[in-house]
C-alpha cells in the first residue's frame, strides 16, 4: 500500500493566471514528469494552499499580506493528478471569506475530492477524511495554529485551529484532538494527522516536536508537517515517522537562492495495516509554475541537506537512484 503526500499546493495567482485559466493548457502538463510518480501510488495526498472559487471578498486586505485563490478550473488539475483527498486546515482557505470557503468545499465533493480540516462548523473541520485502499483504511485528520480568528465554531465555518506549548497540545484542545483520534481509531487502521503549524523559515522549535509527539501518543499513526517553506528532517518516534515538513510542491513563490525553496519531495509511504514501514523521498522542483523531477545538481542539494537534517534527530536515510529512502520498522 503506498500513500503519496506532498507539501503546500497553491494554485493562486500566477499559477492561476498563467496556467489555470489558460485553455490551452491542459491539466496534467502542470505535473509535468512528476505525474508518473504519484499515479504509481494508491492514493495521493495534498495540502490545498488557497481557496478554489470565483466568490468571496479578500479577507482583511489592509492587514493580511496575501491572499490565494483559483478559480474552479482549478479542480481539473486536482483530478488530472488524481488526488484523492486534500487538508485545508490553513491560513489561506479563508482568504476569500466563509463563502468561498463553502463553495471550495462543494466543488470538491462534487468532483469526488475528499477534504479534512476545514468545514460549515467545528464538527465538520474536526471530521476526518477516509480512503478505502487495499489493504487498509486510511482516515486523516487535519489542523492549524495559524489565524485563531478563523476557528471554527458551533455555527461558523471554519479550520480546525489548534493551540499548543513545549508541553504538547494545551486544552481545550487537547481533549478536542484526544476524542477525535479515539473514535477514529474504531473507524480505520492507519490515522494521518496533516498540521499545518509553525513558521515559514527554519528547524521545527521544541514545542512544535512536542506537538508531534503528542499526536503520536494519542494514537496518530504518522505525522505530516506543512507550512514551512522547505522540507525539514524526519525524526522515527516510538517506531512512527515524523515529517516536520513537506515543504512546497508548487506555487509561484520568490525562491531563496540559499535554502531553495523551490526544491522538496513528493514523499511515497509504504504501509501495512499495522502502520509505516517505509518513506521514499522523490525529489522535485518548481518550475514555470509547475513541478518536475529534480536534475543532478538539484538533487545534491536536497540530498545534502536532509540527510544532514534527518541526522539531527539520530536518522539515517539511504539513498538508491537518487531516491531517499527511510526505513520505519
């Protein structure tokens, strides 16, 4: 059973512009030679950084810096991928207010896209989403601690919003996410919780890996980090993995010649019904607003440093034909 996970998706702006309202182009080119790699998976796994929809107003544009939206040609390119469920619980899924938001949400059922993390009303964004595969059932969970304003409540959409310290989770939420991860262990064999926490630049802070050892503790099966521009190191907690960062898969970002923000990976997981045994790292980089395999040179950048970040948590990745791969258990 392989499980395809990518870091931050964000299909506004430019790529919106240039890319998705252009008829001429068609869907799956926007995957480029990455494609291959992530239909070979049993299921594919995206953080959605904006809103698709053509309604709304920009939310706070005097004090809130960006704002990310594509229009719902958008979700053509989702299904060229074949992306089988994407999280939302981020702080730009409510760029273009509730009503957006609720529109993002009906084309994405419509087009049978599973969604976690953001919804009409707390018990919606709290909700998991669940795929059926082969060999088990996979449920994920998402979550944020970006715009408290935007939790959501009894009776206002919104995203799953968390709250947490060097000690992990703090309540309420704690509780919250204790419940949630309980009933969804009845429900499905493999759990994933996507967090979309922390900042954008540098190594995940200690309350961050508190957080993940949390959510490992209270019965999470795997760990998937997004929010930070590039991907952070892989740390194996009590036989479970922790992907403190994805980094970006695409967008339309300046690039930092030093860290490369334009480079990461599509991360393959390899998982039996009693959890993780193996993640393969597929090295990519955005380019002329799409995602291609790394070159050679590409490749030895990313390979440098997340070997060099892995071993900072005590983890050996070993490397076959410019793949990484991370033995779990």
């Amino acid at each position: 059973m392989k499980i395809a996970l990518t870091g931050d998706v964000m299909l506004g702006r430019l790529v919106d512009q240039d890319v998705i309202q252009d008829r001429s182009v068609r869907p799956e080119a926007l995957w480029g030679d990455v494609l291959p790699v992530m239909l070979s998976a049993d299921c594919r796994l995206i953080n959605l950084e904006c809103v698709i929809s053509s309604r709304g107003e920009a939310w706070h544009p005097a004090t809130k810096a960006f704002h990310f939206r594509a229009m719902p040609r958008a979700v053509d390119f989702l299904q060229a991928a074949k992306i089988d469920g994407v999280t939302l619980a981020n702080n730009h899924v409510l760029d273009y207010g509730a009503e957006a938001l609720l529109d993002c949400l009906g084309l994405l059922d419509r087009a049978g896209i599973k969604c976690a993390g953001a919804g009409k009303n707390l018990e919606k964004s709290l909700a998991p989403a669940f795929f059926d595969l082969s060999e088990a059932r996979v449920a994920v969970i998402a979550m944020t601690d970006n715009e408290p304003g935007w939790e959501a409540d009894r009776a206002k959409p919104g995203v799953n919003y968390i709250n947490y310290d060097d000690g992990g989770l703090v309540e309420p939420y704690r509780s919250r996410i204790r419940h949630v991860l309980s009933s969804v262990r009845r429900e499905a064999e493999l759990v994933i919780v996507s967090a979309h926490v922390g900042p954008n630049w540098g190594a995940p802070s200690e309350s961050m890996r508190a957080l993940a050892h949390d959510l490992l503790d209270l019965g999470a099966d795997l760990y998937w980090g997004h929010s930070n521009h590039t991907p952070q190191g892989i740390e194996l907690y009590k036989g479970k993995a922790i992907l403190y960062s994805t980094g970006d898969f695409l967008d339309d970002y300046m690039v930092d010649k030093d860290v490369r923000n334009d480079l990461s990976f599509l991360f393959i997981l390899e998982a039996e019904r009693d959890g993780i045994t193996r993640i393969t790292s597929h090295p990519i980089r955005i380019k002329d607003l799409g995602v291609r395999r790394a070159n050679e040179q590409e490749w030895q950048f990313l390979e440098r440093t997340m070997r060099a970040k892995c071993k900072s948590y005590g983890t050996t990745m070993d490397v076959e034909d410019r793949v990484g791969r991370i033995t779990v258990k």
